[in-house]
C-alpha cells in the first residue's frame, strides 16, 4: 500500500494578511503548471479544501486538504480509491506566503515504483494567486 510522508518546508517571508478567509475561493498555479484550486476555507480555524491538479501525473485530481496559520501553509493531497491507472501519488507540502498572491513551499511525493516499493519524491514550488 501506499504511505503517507510529512514533510515541512520553510522559506524567509512573513505577511499578516494571509487567512483562510481570503483563500477561498480562489486558484493558484505552480510554476511548474500544477494548479491548486482552493473551494472552501473555515477563517476561525484556518483550515481549507481543494483539488490539486498537476504533479507527476498531470490531469489527475487529487481532494486537496490544507491549514493556514499566519504566514505558514502546510496542505496534503490524497485519492480515495487507489487503482494501478489512477496515479495514487500522494504529496504533502509546507511552506510560507512570500506575499498575498505567492507562496513558496517544499514537499514530498510519494507513490509505488516499477518494482511496487515506495518511492518519494522531493522538491520545491512556488504558487502564485490566478
């Protein structure tokens, strides 16, 4: 089966400003074309929803599931059903709001090699706000 990796990612930057409540709704695009589309925020607690598109598997959704606190963003992204054709790559990514409409993360993918054993994957990516 396929396992879940935390990861936490760290870039200098601090912005007031950013909250739950003027995340939602709303899409942001990585530069390396993934696109992360954020459908409901909670302001109180700072936790969203979303869809990710993008990744090793470009053109498969993933549910998109995330926190905000202050500058800091830490999101996770899953399938429900995992089949060999649906691409089950799971990503878990940090990072901080380098301004109102940019954010730098890093992350950690994982998903099942050729031979089926756990392969991760990290990396860096900067979202900014479309």
């Amino acid at each position: 089966m396929y396992r879940v990796i935390a990861a936490s990612f760290l870039l200098l930057a601090s912005i007031a400003s950013s909250s739950a409540q003027g995340l939602s709704p709303s899409v942001w695009q990585g530069q390396r074309g993934s696109l992360l589309k954020v459908l409901g925020a909670d302001p109180a607690s700072g936790n969203f929803t979303g869809v990710f598109v993008g990744g090793p598997c470009p053109g498969i959704p993933y549910q998109l599931a995330g926190q905000i606190r202050g500058p800091r963003v830490v999101f996770q992204t899953s399938r429900s059903y995992i089949a060999q054709s649906d691409c089950p790559v799971t990503m878990v990514a940090s990072g901080r709001f380098v301004s109102a409409t940019t954010v730098a993360t890093r992350w950690i993918a994982t998903y099942a090699g050729p031979n089926g054993r756990p392969v991760r994957v990290r990396g860096a990516e900067i979202f900014q706000r479309i």
